[in-house]
C-alpha cells in the first residue's frame, strides 16, 4: 500500500517547479567548465544528477536561516552533481601527488584494454595531424605547440603575438578542425 507520508507534498512539487530551471543553469555551468572531466556520460547524466541534486536540496533546506532557498539552491547544486557522479563512479578525481601515481609502463601492464586505446589514440593524432596541416600557419602553429604541450603565453611568443590573439587563433583552430573532422 501506498503510504501518503512517502508521497512528496504539492509545496515541495511547486519549489521543484520554481527552482528547476535554476539547476538546469547551474548543470549546464558545471558541464561546460568540467564536462572533460567527466568520463563516460553525457550532459543529459548531468541534468539528471542536477535533478537529484534539486530534490536533495529541497528536503535539506531549513528556512529561516541566513541563506535564501534560491541561494542554497545555487551553491549546493554543483557540490551535489559531483557527489552523484563520483558515487556512479563516473568523474575523474583532480590528480595525486607524484608518489602516489602508478606508473604508465606498470598501468599499462595491468590493463588489458590499453593495445586498443593506444590504436585508438593513434588514430585519433593522425587524424589531428592531417586535419592540422591544412590550417593556415597561424592557427596551425598554434595547435602544434599546443600539442607540444606548451601553453598558449608559449604558443604566443612564438607567433610573436600576446596571449589573448593566441587564445583567439587557438579558439578560430578548433572551430575550424571540429568542422572539418565532423565533414
């Protein structure tokens, strides 16, 4: 049988309402600035982790306190995407200290997976290369000394340009190599 103490309250249905489009915001946020790393779900996992987090948010709340709902709300939504990927086992944690890494060769050892991820991997770097070098020189300096490794302040001194007309090639190179790739 149904019991009518488990049935969520139409007040809490109407916060719901009122607040969703709130959390969608601060989802969409959090996916735009952490998507990478975030590894095997896509932003529809994370408006629905934005959803639990949502109802969380709504029976954690206490009016009253120094804190709007609408503010609580804000600042708990992210915090609570996170703990939900991480509970899926699904967001990659910031990195370890060097003494606590494993090392690719013993990593690579123990996964069976890695001969396909590394063909992969190679794959995917011709395709950047041949795409790369139809860019015109500007842009296609950039990203070669973005995959390089340098940083863009690099990538920029060695155009002779600042920082922010290195930001701009690097943005005008992605544009046009997702366009192309997607072709």
């Amino acid at each position: 049988m149904n019991d009518p103490a488990a049935e969520p309250s139409a007040d809490l249905h109407q916060q719901f309402a009122e607040h969703w489009s709130l959390a969608q915001m601060r989802g969409l946020s959090f996916w735009r600035r952490y998507g990478h790393l975030v590894v095997g779900c896509e932003y529809e996992d994370v408006r629905q982790c934005a959803a639990i987090a949502l109802i969380e948010c709504l029976a954690a709340y206490r009016p009253g306190g120094s804190m709007t709902l609408r503010s609580y709300v804000w600042g708990m939504v992210p915090q609570r995407i996170v703990d939900e990927l991480r509970a899926c086992g699904l967001m990659v944690r910031k990195g370890r200290p060097a003494a606590q890494m494993v090392p690719l060769e013993a990593y690579k050892a123990e996964t069976s997976i890695w001969p396909e991820t590394e063909i992969l991997w190679r794959d995917a770097q011709q395709t950047l290369r041949r795409e790369a070098a139809r860019l015109v020189p500007q842009q296609r300096t950039v990203v070669e000394s973005i995959c390089r490794g340098e940083t863009l302040e690099q990538a920029g001194r060695r155009l002779g340009v600042k920082y922010a007309r290195a930001s701009q090639v690097r943005k005008q190179a992605i544009k046009e190599l997702r366009a192309r790739m997607a072709a």
